[in-house]
C-alpha cells in the first residue's frame, strides 16, 4: 500500500513538472537577449500637471529579468529642474504583439530628498529596435502634488557612437567682443566686451565632443547684456553624459585708439591733428634755419585700414653737428607734449610723455613695418661733425613701447611728467608694454603687446596714472644713436584696458 502511494504521489509531481515547462509556455529568453536587451538613447517628452515643459535626453538600460520579464532603468532622471534618482522598474512582464513588437508594463516608487513618487508604465512596447512607452508619474514634492507624463522614444546603441559631451571651443566673430571666451574648469564661459557695445544678439560659433550635440545650437544669437547668463547643455551621442555649461561676461575693456587719419597744418609740414599725440616733428621743425631739408614725420597713405597712416623716419644731420644741431633726429611720436623752451637747454627733457589714463592696461596692439638706414652712427654727445662715430655692422632697430606711471603734483597740483630722461628708469614706472623685435618687417605686421607689471609694482584703481606710448624709427634715438633714412609706419594703435 505504502508502495504503491509513493509511486502515485512521483506521478503526479512528473505530471506537474510536464505542465510547467509545457509548449504552451512562453520563453522570451532568446529574444530579449539577442534584440531588446541593451542600451537605448532616448527623447523624454516632459509634461506637468497638462503643460508641455520641453523635453531631455535620457540613456534607458534594458537587461533580462527571467525568460518572460525584462528590468529597465533609467539613471538620474528629472523633471522641470527636480532630481528624481535612478528609476528601476523591475521584473516587468514582457508579452509578445503585433508585427514582431514585444510589450510590457511595470510600477515603481523612488523617493528623493522632499519628493515621492510613484512611477506607472501603462504599456510600452520594443520592436525592431525602437523603444516606447509612456510614463504616469504622480509626485508629491512637499504638500505640493503634480501629475506628470514622460513619453519616450528610443533607439538601440550599437556601441560605436561617442561618449563625450565636452564643448571644446567656444568664440565670436565680434568687434565687440574684446577677449574670446575661457572654458573654465567649472564649466563655466567667460570672455570681456568692449564699454558700451552692443551685446544683445552675440553669435557664438561653439564646437563640442564628437558627434554630440548642443543646446542651444551652434550660430543661434543670444543676449549677453546686463549681466545674464546663457546656459548651453551638452549630451553625448549615446546620451548617458550631459553637461551643463554658463557662458557670461566677466568684465568691459576700453579702447584708446590712434587711427592717425586726422592731420593738420603745422608750418609748412602736416601733423597729427590728435591733441594727445606729440612728435619730433615739432623739434626738429628748427632745423630748417640752418638749411636742413625734410622733417622726421610724413602722412603715409598706404595704411592697414581706410584713411591713413604715420611714416616716421630717422634723419641724419651728422655733417652739421654743432651744440644747437645734433647728429641725428629719430622721427618719433609719442602721447604727451613737446617742450621746445626746453630743446635749447636739455633735448631729453623736452619730450614730456604720458596723458591721464583711469584704466589698467591690458594689451598694446597696432599695426607697423619697418626699414632700418644703411649708415649706423653714434652721436651721443657729439658737439660738430668729427665727434660723430660710425658703427659698422651695426643695424638699427625701431621701438615701440607704452608705460603706465603714477601721478607726481608739483606746487600747481600738475602731473610732473616722465621726460626722455627718465621714462625708462623712473620709480615711479607701474608696468610697460614693449615690442621685442624691432628689426626689419617689410610687409604691415599685427603687434599684441602685453602690459606687464615692473618687479614690486601693483596697480592701485584708487591712484592716479599717466600713459605714455612711445615709437621711434630709431631704439636709441633718444640717445642720438641711429641710421638715416630708417623708416617706421604705424597705423591702428591701440590700448586696451580694463
């Protein structure tokens, strides 16, 4: 009896078995293996409360959960600025429809810092490699309760396409904006504009990681002005980076600009009708009394830019030195003013350099070419024309130079300004700008020069300064030292400062 019940009860586990693992059974475990696990890039359209609030780029992980169930994840979701976490709808049952189209539906709930949610999939369905469905979210953020709606369209990554979401350059082609743009390390954009320009329709040109995409959009116009802040969103290819950048201004530049296209009469010559500029030509305008020809500064019209330019050149007086006529005039130009009641008694202290200047300078930049004279000669000190020496070998260089100083008041309360004798020693000096190169350049060349503070010196926005800028045909000129016939054009000077 014991016998023959034991074998009955091993049939009817046999026959429970049999019906388990029956035909009639689904198994989905080779499909969801081969075509709808993986990862899938997808377009989250975000509905609140019944209005539309844009849309997001999600990256969805679909793995097997058993032979007719799936999970699916959708990593660091949001909405409307509201971090959710990590949505995990596990062990959702996969059925099999039209057309070669799988479904399934699945709930959850997450809760976040302030938040709970419950997250329901009604119906969603996988096909072809193509993902839908359609989120019902209801939140309760606080007492505050919202509806919201995700619909979802994806597609299936190969695992080819590009991860990163970088913007790696970021720049405008704009007269208007003083300094290009800095990608900071925080991911915030900075970059300066000029006083008063106009910054409400700047077009960035903006380039990102490959095959990643930016919003807003590459060449799309955007208001920089009273201080807003564009925000650009970077997402990878296969979605799973994004990264938010801010670009904004950071500060305003001014420009002290020389264009040099205005001239007037002086005697029988023509110089720059700009009542900041000075020149030698206001010096050496005497030399004509003792039937010297020529002057060391000329309108030149073949400029970088429509108008005109200034020629400066080096004039070589050596075979009548004397104590009133020296062996060489450096055509030069400089902002400040000529002191000819001084030329008599002490030349370097004639040229008085600088105008008031209320920025720090930044950059000193312009246009020049230069050819230096054939006969090199040294008349420092030279009082006829024997005292003057010939240098052979020696070329002659061209300057170009500005110095910002502080402010020193005589008994008057006026600036007691720095002289050729002291403009490049004077304590008082706070930074300068110096071109390097001072040989030959037979085409216009572009300078940017940097302004850089001397060793021990700060700039004090609370102090006052004076600027001087100053360009010779010849370096040494001030000194006497120099080549006839050494020629300096300069046209678009410009300081930039902030």
């Amino acid at each position: 009896m014991k016998k023959s019940l034991f074998y009955l009860f091993a049939l009817i586990c046999s026959m429970g078995l049999f019906t388990a693992c029956g035909d009639d059974d689904p198994d989905y475990t080779q499909v969801i293996e081969t075509e709808i696990a993986g990862d899938y890039k997808g377009d989250l359209n975000i509905n609140v409360d019944g209005m539309p609030l844009g849309s997001s780029q999600q990256k969805i992980t679909i793995e097997k959960a058993g032979a007719t169930a799936i999970n699916l994840y959708i990593k660091n979701f949001s909405f409307v600025g509201i971090s959710v976490g990590d949505v995990k709808l596990l062990n959702c049952p996969l059925s099999e429809g039209n057309n070669g189209a799988y479904t399934f539906t699945g709930n959850t709930t997450v809760t976040a810092t302030g938040l709970s949610a419950t997250v329901d999939v009604s119906e969603a369905t996988v096909n072809n490699g193509r993902l839908s469905l359609e989120l019902a979210i209801k939140a309760t953020l606080g007492t505050v309760n919202q509806d919201v709606t995700v619909i979802v369209n994806g597609s299936k990554l190969n695992g080819t396409e590009g991860t990163g979401a970088d913007i790696t350059s970021f720049t405008f082609d704009s007269k208007s904006v003083a300094e290009q743009p800095v990608i900071n390390a925080d991911n915030t954009i900075t970059f300066k504009v000029y006083d008063d320009a106009d910054i409400t329709s700047l077009v960035p040109t903006i380039v990102v990681s490959e095959r990643a995409t930016v919003t807003p959009a590459s060449g799309v116009a955007q208001d920089f002005s009273n201080g807003k802040v564009v925000t650009y969103t970077v997402v990878s290819e296969d979605y799973s980076t994004t990264k938010v950048y801010r670009a904004s201004v950071s500060g305003s530049q001014n420009v002290l600009s020389f264009t040099f296209d205005e001239w007037e009469q002086y005697g029988q010559y023509e110089k720059p009708s700009d009542k900041r500029l000075a020149s030698s030509l206001e010096g050496a305008s005497f030399l004509s009394f003792f039937g010297i020809k020529g002057v060391p500064v000329y309108q030149e019209e073949e400029d970088v830019i429509a108008g005109s330019a200034i020629k400066l050149v080096t004039m070589d007086t050596s075979a009548a030195t004397s104590i009133l006529i020296p062996a060489l005039t450096a055509g030069s130009v400089f902002t400040g003013k000529f002191n000819l009641d001084l030329a008599m008694s002490d030349k370097m202290a004639s040229t008085q350099f600088g105008i008031p200047y209320e920025k720090k300078p930044v950059i000193l930049r312009g246009w020049y070419k230069y050819t230096p004279g054939d006969k090199y000669i040294d008349g420092e000190g030279a009082m006829s024309p024997g005292d003057v020496k010939v240098v052979d070998g020696q070329v002659d260089e061209c300057a170009i130079q500005a110095v910002l100083y502080e402010e020193q008041l005589d008994d008057k309360g006026e600036n007691i300004p720095l002289n050729g004798n002291d403009i490049n020693e004077s304590d008082r000096r706070v930074a300068q700008a110096i071109l390097p190169d001072g040989a030959a350049k037979s085409e216009w060349t572009k300078f940017e020069l940097p302004f850089e503070m001397l060793e021990g010196k700060t700039y004090d926005a609370g102090k006052k300064y004076q600027l001087a800028l100053v360009c010779s045909s010849s370096k040494l000129g001030d000194s006497f030292k120099g080549a006839g016939g050494s020629t300096l054009y300069l046209d678009e000077l410009e300081i930039i400062g902030e």
